[in-house]
C-alpha cells in the first residue's frame, strides 16, 4: 500500500475508535464555586462520601463529570456559614449533548464504549453557589416552624427552579 494510503486507514480507523463526546467536550470540569453570604466555606464529598476538596467561597474546583462506565458523578457540597450553621446541597453531572452526536456519526464504539468509559458523556455545571440554601434561610425561622416569604424569582438559579412549586 502506498504511504497516502496507509495513513488515510490509520486516521480511519481512530476516527472510528474515538467517541464524539471524547473529542468535542471535556472528562473534567472546572466550576466556580460561590456564595452570598460571606466567610462560607464547602466540603465537597464524592458518591462514596470521600472528602475531595476543602475550600472558602469563593473557589474553582476541577471535578469529574463521569464516575465509571455509564456512571455520572454526583457530589455532596456541605456548605458552612460563619455562624456555624451548615447546608447540604447535591452536585450531579447530566448528560452531554454531544453523546448523541454518536447518532449522527453512526458511532457505535463512541456510544456504547468509548465516552462512557471517559466520563466524556457527562457535563457538571460552570457554577455552582449556595443561593438556593441562602433562599431556603429565608423561608425558615429559627424556631424551625416555615413562613410565607417572596422572593425575587432572579435570585433563585436556573437549576432550582424547576423546583419550584406553584401556589396557584
């Protein structure tokens, strides 16, 4: 076979061995951590409650998205205000859209093989903070009995919304 040849089924073949998760996104995410309230300090604990990480707000941690073949990550953060008080919150990675990017390449070693293997068909968010625990602060008094309180549906992330429960 000549050179151009060869070189043409190499490239072939690690094309077809490569997922396109793999390729086009990230195995490891770097989020910014952050609060509202000041002096907060976070312990971010992996699915097996191993300790990873310690950190004052604000911070970037680097965290894996996938934690096995077809396994997503998902974290513990536990959240400490300076009063002393503690909230919990749960990170969890979802699904990459460029997994199904496989469909469209007609990669069935990318799909089934590759990017769960990587981790690759997982995402983590960008950022991630505490205002969702700061809101919840808002709604309970310190005798722990609830109250009706309004807030600003701005000041509540995107990712607690679809939490949210209509009155109505």
């Amino acid at each position: 076979m000549s050179q151009k040849i060869q070189l043409l089924v190499v490239l072939m073949l690690a094309f077809a061995l490569t997922g396109c998760a793999t390729i086009a996104s990230e195995k490891k995410y770097d989020i910014a951590f952050s609060s509202m309230k000041e002096n907060v300090s976070f312990e971010i604990f992996d699915d097996e409650g191993t300790l990873i990480k310690k950190e004052k707000a604000p911070a970037t941690i680097t965290l894996d998205a996938g934690s096995g073949y077809f396994s997503k990550s998902e974290y513990t953060v536990k959240w400490t205000y300076a009063d002393g008080k503690t909230k919990t919150t749960k990170l969890k990675s979802s699904i990459d859209g460029w997994y199904f990017g496989n469909l469209v390449c007609v990669w069935p070693i990318g799909m089934l093989i590759v990017d769960p293997i990587t981790g690759a068909m997982w995402k983590l968010p960008e950022t991630y903070n505490d205002t969702y625990a700061a809101v919840v602060d808002k709604i309970e008094k310190e005798d722990g009995k609830k109250q009706l309180s309004f807030v600003n549906i701005n000041s509540i992330p995107a990712q607690y919304r679809d939490k949210l429960v209509p009155v109505m």
